[in-house]
C-alpha cells in the first residue's frame, strides 16, 4: 500500500471510546465536544476509506467507505456550525 499509513488501532480504539463518553453524558456533552468527536471520526472514516481504495479492496467497498466518511465529515461540519453559532445542544 502506498500512501497513508493504516490507521493505527489505538486511534480508532480512541474514537470509539470518545463516542461511549459522549453516549453517556447525554445532551451536556454540548455541541463543542460532539463537534470536535465528530470531526475526529470522519478523519479516521476518511483515511480508512483512502487506505481501501489504495488496497485493492472492491469497488463496493471502497464507495461504501468513500460514502460513510463524506457523511462523517458532513455531519461534523453541521456540528462545528452550530458550535460557532453558540448552539449548546443538538436536536435530531
């Protein structure tokens, strides 16, 4: 494989983590700290999805990974607007 290394298991271990904090604070967790997880995530979605397209994985593949870490990285960027805008908790 060429490019980024794989993403090493104690940062995806470390994101998941995070999630569970964030699962078990609730709504105080706040719009800052889910937007800084959230940003985290989809940068880890988005080099698992670049080392299975530099791997040789299946085309389905590499489009599911592809599409999961575009909309991690959406989500995050809705998350980070909210927080900049002084929005202290998120809705579905």
């Amino acid at each position: 494989m060429t490019g980024q290394p794989a993403v090493p298991a104690a940062q995806v271990s470390a994101v998941l983590a995070w999630a569970a904090r964030l699962a078990a604070a609730g709504p105080a967790a706040g719009t800052i700290e889910t937007a800084a997880y959230l940003t985290a995530k989809a940068a880890v979605l988005e080099r698992i999805a670049a080392e299975r397209e530099q791997g040789g994985w299946t085309p389905e593949n590499v489009t599911a990974a592809a599409e999961a870490a575009a909309r991690a990285r959406e989500t995050a960027d809705a998350a980070a607007l909210l927080a900049a805008a002084g929005i202290t908790a998120m809705e579905d």
